[in-house]
C-alpha cells in the first residue's frame, strides 16, 4: 500500500496521456499533428515553459464535450488512487476550451460529473480549482469568473497559470479581490520562471493562501523567513522543475535544504502525462535522487493534508493524518 497523500497542484489537462488524446481526437474528428504516440512523446522535449505550454494548449484541442473532460478527470483519478492520493485538488483552464468555443459550463459538468463519483469509485476526495491564464487579459479573467458564478458550488477556489514572466500578479488584483468577496478559496503560481517578488505581490496583492511552485523563493531570505513565519504553504513539483529547465538535474533540487530551512513544502505532479509521473513517481523520484529519508516523505505526507483546502471537513484530514502516522514504509519501499 503507497504512502497516503493529497495532490495539490495539478492541472486536469496535463493529464491527458497521448493513448486517450489520440482515441478523443478520433471521438471528435479532429486531426493532430503528429503520425501516432510515439511521435507525440517524442515531442516531449521542452526547453522552458512556454515551449511545453504550446503544445499543452494544442492537444487539449480534443477535448470537446462533458463525456471527454469526464474521462480525462476519471483517468487520472484511477492513477493518482493507485498512486496513494486520499485527496486531489484539481485545477482546470477554463479560457483554453472557451477560446476554442466550449463553453464553461461543459468543462465543469465532465469534470464535476467524475469528481463527484470520485471518493465512491477510488476513495479519493476532490476539489475543484479554476485557475486564470495571466497571458491573457485582466478583463478577461474578470469575465471568466462572472462566467463561473452559475458553477460556484462546485468550484472551492482561484488560480493563476500559464506564462509567467512579464504577467506578475498585480495585473490580477481586481479578479482575486472579486473571488474572495464570492467566498473562493486562493492561489497562484508564482516563483517558477518569474522573480520572488511576483511571490510577494501574490501574498499581498492576491491574498493567496498558498504559493503554486514557489521555487525562487530562495533568492530572497528575508521573503522565505516570511513563508516560514506565516506557514505559507508551497505546492512543489520537482518533476517539472527539471523538465522545463528550471533545475538541471533533480539531484539538484532544493526541496531538502527548503525543508531544512522550515518551508512549509509539499510535492506534487503538476502535469503528469508530459512530466514524466505522476505524484507517487514523482515521490519515488524525490526519494531516490535525494536520498530522502522515511520521516522526511512523511512529512511531505503530513504537509499536503495540511495545506489542503480540507477545512470544512477536519474530521477526513485528522482520519488522513493519523492515517500517515501510523504508515509502516515495511521492508519494501513503496515511495
Ligand atoms: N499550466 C499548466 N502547467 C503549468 C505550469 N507548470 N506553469 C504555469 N502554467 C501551467
Ligand atoms: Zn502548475
């Protein structure tokens, strides 16, 4: 049995493995630009990005009706449930699929309808997060979240992706302050491409919770002591930190001296189907190139149930916790 886990920085569209893009593509008649899915995950190289984000937003082209985001949600559900994950917070892009004329309402009814089977069929509790893609314009985040309010009940909190640099957080502020009067829960990427002080901007001009990657924190000490002193949680994803260049190689990733210097961290998969793992793979990764120990993965563990948005529901966070506590790693490793 895997090590229990939440999943807390996801993105639902970077799960769609090549096998289902190609057999949705078909569904739909849509033609890729690639012969078969050894061809398409030979185009799996990125060198930062933005070269992964132009063929992210290209393959999910194929996705059109509540049937396709249903699958593409229960896909992932049965590998992360396989994988350990007790709970998944699941971001989607709303204006990738309105941009090509699906509408909102047919992204969160696929996703909701899986979700909402999710604990049932895998035992995982889910929570949705709709995220604002910052590349695009403030009004058109505004007008994506006035779009969302017939959804809000299904729909825990706002995001902020896609490219970073040259969009800080402050051209959001008005959208976030909009969300939080509506009772939305709040993060953002920051600090994976973009300076630590698009980090600051997101704490004290977006009121985010917690911080998606987070990664440059590190330029700046006096901004970690902050996220130490205000246990700001951070959403890693070391994965994708070496995929998209912002680390060389995962032996050299910070995660154990950002641990050691009391963040608040938690590792996730970010997009897994072009990542290379899902968060039990990215788990055994992190284990192996950096020689983490048993009490450390239980502490990444411990953090992602801490960090989750699981407050109207503290009974299932202490079962999940204790549930951590008591795992026995065993002889064999699982992680
Ligand atoms: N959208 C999907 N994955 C992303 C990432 N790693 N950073 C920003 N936007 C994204
Ligand atoms: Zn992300």
């Amino acid at each position: 049995m895997p090590l229990p886990k939440a999943e807390l920085h996801l993105h639902i569209e970077g799960t769609l493995e090549p096998e289902l893009a190609f057999e949705l593509a078909r569904r739909n008649g849509v033609r890729l630009p690639f012969a078969d899915t050894e061809a398409l995950r030979r185009a799996y190289l990125f060198e930062d990005l933005q070269s992964f984000l132009d063929l992210y937003y290209e393959l999910m082209g194929v996705l059109h009706t509540a049937d396709d985001f249903h699958d593409l949600a229960d896909a992932y559900l049965a590998r992360a449930a396989a994988q350990g994950v007790r709970h998944a917070e699941i971001f989607f892009d709303p204006q990738a699929h309105t941009a090509r004329g699906v509408a909102i309402g047919t992204v969160v009814e696929g996703l909701g309808r899986a979700l909402d089977a999710a604990e049932e069929r895998h035992g995982v509790s889910t929570r949705l997060i709709m995220c604002f893609l910052r590349d695009q314009s403030a009004e058109s985040a505004l007008a994506t979240l006035e779009s969302a309010r017939p959804y809000l009940d299904r729909i825990t909190g706002v995001g902020l992706d896609s490219a970073e640099v040259g969009h800080p957080p402050s051209k959001f502020r008005e959208v976030y302050e909009a969300a939080g009067a509506l009772g939305l829960r709040k993060v953002a990427h920051a600090g994976e491409e973009g300076p630590p002080s698009y980090i600051v901007e997101a704490l004290d001009l977006l009121g985010v919770e917690r911080i998606d990657h987070g990664l440059r924190c590190l330029e700046d000490s006096a901004l970690v002591d902050r996220l130490v002193r205000e246990r700001i949680p951070l959403t890693l994803c070391p994965l994708s930190n070496v995929r998209l260049r912002a680390i060389d190689i995962l032996e050299e990733h910070p995660l154990p001296a950002m641990m050691d210097a009391g963040l608040l961290c938690t590792v996730n998969s970010d997009d897994p189907a072009y990542f290379g793992g899902y968060v039990g793979d990215t788990f055994h990764a992190v284990r192996e190139a950096l020689g983490l120990g048993e009490e450390r993965l239980r502490e990444l563990a411990r953090n992602s149930f801490l960090a989750s948005f699981l407050d109207d529901d503290e009974e299932r966070r202490a079962r999940l916790l204790a549930e951590v506590d008591a795992y026995d790693f065993g002889a064999e490793p699982q992680e």
